[in-house]
C-alpha cells in the first residue's frame, strides 16, 4: 500500500483552494457570548397580586341603555328616535350621573357611517360615560 504525496500536475505557486472558516467561527462565538448575556435579562420577572378565585356574582341589577344608529345614520335611544345632537347629549349626560352607572350599548348597523358612530362614541366619553360597549358585532362577519 502506498500514499502519493504529491502529483505531478500541481505547482508550488497554486494557492490553497479550501474556504478558509476562522471568520465565520469567530462571528460565531461572539453571537453565542451576545446571547449567554442576553438570557438572564429576559427570564426577570415581575410580581404581580393576582386575584385568587371566582369573585362574587354582582347582586345589583345593571341598567342597560341601548343607542342604534341605522343605516341612514338615523338615531334611537332605547326605541325612541333622537332629535338633534342637544337631545342625544342630553340623554348622555343623563346616564353618566345616573347611579347606579348604567352600560351604555352602541349598536350600529352595518351600513352606518363611521363619522356617526365614532361621534357618538366620542361625545359618550367626553360626557363622562364610563361603561360603554359595542354590541351587533356578528352583522359585521363575512360568511
């Protein structure tokens, strides 16, 4: 058995071929340094009094005031058509000094505007309605 060292077809001057992986080990090392300091800082946690178990159910019976806003940006306050924006206002400052706080449903219709409802929205805040929420929500789903 025998081992050619050389062949005759190769020259001293021809350069060595072979990628050369010191670089890329070097990179390698400095992003698993980067990562072994960064981990620790991740795994900090914050304390945090959570509630333990189910609270009580709510004895009190919640009011509940329902605004629809139509497909021509018509208004009704519980089935009553608004008049003007004195009356909805009116109606809104009513229910935010109300005690107890009623929950205020806006249901728009598909079709609405969004300017009509977001002003609605907006005045209902601006008011002081606190408990405010948007129901109908399953017109908007596309089948």
């Amino acid at each position: 058995m025998g081992m050619n060292v050389g062949s005759e077809s190769t020259t001293e001057d021809e350069g060595i071929v072979d990628i050369n992986t010191t670089p890329l080990i070097d990179v390698m090392l400095v992003l698993l340094i980067m990562l072994i300091i960064t981990i620790p800082l991740q795994t900090q946690s914050v304390a945090i009094d959570l509630p333990q178990g189910n609270p009580p159910p709510s004895t009190e019976e919640v009011p509940v005031v329902t605004l629809v806003v139509d497909f021509d940006n018509s208004i009704t306050w519980n089935g009553q058509p608004v008049n003007g924006e004195d009356d909805l206002q009116a109606h809104l400052r009513e229910i935010a000094s109300a005690q107890p706080k009623p929950e205020f449903h806006i249901q728009p219709n598909r079709l609405a505007d969004y300017k009509t409802v977001i002003h609605v929205m907006a005045d209902a805040q601006r008011l002081g309605v606190t408990q405010m929420g948007i129901v109908g929500q399953e017109q908007f789903v596309d089948q």
